[in-house]
C-alpha cells in the first residue's frame, strides 16, 4: 500500500490496496491516521462487492441508516445509493438533495465522524465533490473572532437551510422522519473526538442559528463564517474514477455534491454507494 498527497490544497490518494480481500487492523490504523492527517483519502482502483464495503465501513465506525429510510440500498440498509440512476431519483430534488454545504448528520445529537463513496458509475462530466477543510479555516480566523465564538452552540435541523445562497434546495423530511430529528446544539468550535484537534463545524447546511442569540444575529454569525470557509483555498473538488472509494473526515470537514443531471444516454450515469458512520473506529475503541 501507499499513501501519497492528492492534487489539490489537501488530501491523499491510496494505491495498493484491495478492500474486497478485507483490511487487516494494522493497515487500517494507518489509513485512519492519514484521513486524520488529510481530511480526504480517495482508495484507487477497487473492485468489491455490497458485503466487504460495509465489512471496511465498520472498521471505521457504527454505519448509520438514513433518516430518508426511502433512500436505503435493499438488503443493506446502512448504504445508501447517491447519483442519478435509482427510480427516486428521477425527482431532481432527490437527486440533488446533497447539492449544498454540509456536513452528514449533522442535525442528529451524535453527528457521523467519516463519510465514504465508492463509484461504481460515473459520467463523463461533472458529478464532482467538492471538500472544505474547516481546521485551515479554522486556524486561519483571526484571533477576536476565534475569541468571539468560542464556547458558542450553534442549532442545526435537518434541511433547514438548502436553498440558500444559491445552493440546491433538498427534499424535506415526512413527519415521522421529522420527529427523529429535533433541533440539535453543536459547539461552533468542536473538538475531533479521536485527535482533539479543534476546526469549525457545520457552519452551514443544518445551521439554523446560534444558542442564545437572536434570530437575526445568529444569522449573521453563521453567515459570516460560511462565507469565511467556502474560499477557494480551503476547497479540494474530487473528479471521481470508477472504483474509487473517497472517504471524507465529517468531523473536521463540510462538502457539497454539484448537482447533475438525470441520465441521457451512455457517459451521464452517476452511481456511488455511501456509507456514513458514527462514533470512534474499533482500533480506537
Ligand atoms: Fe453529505
């Protein structure tokens, strides 16, 4: 196996390795360190089934079925199916429901901690992922607003704020789904639970407001640093290739999918089967 830095401000490309024949503990501490190191790590080139993907997912964490029970992959209801290829996705809406800045479960109490898609169909233009690293932009604020926010919660719920600035508005929740999920505080400033290293969190996407402060000001914080983060220089946008797995640190990190197209023909398919976990991996357990 080996690991080398990716194209772009940040990340690392792993070639070697073959996640169908199964990942020994040792080898797995390793990549869980380099996504630590790097935020994203795309795995090149595999070939593996619905089995021995989740079997990998598991090595980093409890998968987490989706609040969108609709969206569950049959058989594997902690996967779920993303891109343009699925009946449900015929609805653009659907489609598009992860075409905004977020970070996964970031409305639920106990957000996930990585985020992995494996490409088994991609067109031959666009469907990218676009990655911000939130501790450069973190480290980077200048030391009163570092000060200013420090202690702060922000609330988030579920699809609370896709549609704005620009972004793709999502599909929103039935009310039972609805009822799973109640507003929920996270610190702005949030401490990665196995390294401790400190980076701003989920300032979009599920970011309703700020505990304690009015409606309008909370807002504007919120706004602000948003709009602090989705510089260019903390963005890495990943052109999948087929067998790709891209796996992103959702703790220290937000990202936003570029809406695509239904399918028309051969080259304009898009298919990748996601997996999001919670909680620490076993060899941190
Ligand atoms: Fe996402």
């Amino acid at each position: 196996m080996e690991i080398k830095p990716i194209d772009g401000p940040f990340g690392c490309v792993v070639h070697g390795l073959d996640v169908g024949a199964g990942v020994d503990a040792e080898t797995c501490r390793e990549l869980h360190q380099a996504l630590y190191d790097n935020r994203v790590l795309v795995i090149k080139d595999q070939v593996c089934d619905e089995a021995p993907y989740l079997a990998f997912g598991r090595q980093w964490g409890a998968p987490i079925p989706h609040v969108i029970d609709t969206s569950r992959m049959a058989g594997f209801p902690e996967m779920m199916e993303v891109g343009n290829t699925s009946p449900r996705a015929k609805d653009e809406l659907k489609r598009n429901s992860a075409a905004f800045w977020h970070t996964d479960q970031s409305y639920d109490a106990d957000p996930a901690t990585s985020t992995m898609l494996y490409a088994r169909k991609i067109p031959d233009v666009g469907g990218e992922t676009r990655v911000i690293d939130m501790k450069a932009a973190y480290d980077d604020l200048d030391a009163g607003t570092k000060q200013r926010i420090e202690g702060m919660n922000a609330m988030h719920l579920y699809g609370a704020t896709a549609g704005r600035d620009g972004e793709a508005p999502t599909a929103q929740l039935n009310e039972n789904q609805a009822a799973e999920v109640p507003a929920t505080p996270h610190a702005l400033v949030r401490a990665h639970t196995v390294t401790g290293e400190r980076a701003l969190y989920g300032v979009a996407g599920t970011a309703i407001g700020i505990e304690g402060m009015g409606k309008e000001d909370g807002e504007a914080l919120i706004a602000e640093l948003k709009a602090h983060c989705v510089q260019d220089k903390y963005i890495y946008e990943h052109k999948y290739e087929i067998g790709d797995i891209a796996m992103w640190d959702t703790q220290m990190t937000l990202h936003s999918a570029k809406p695509i197209d239904a399918p028309s023909g051969p080259g304009t398919e898009r298919l990748l089967w996601r997996i999001s976990v919670r909680g620490k991996p076993a060899v941190y357990q």
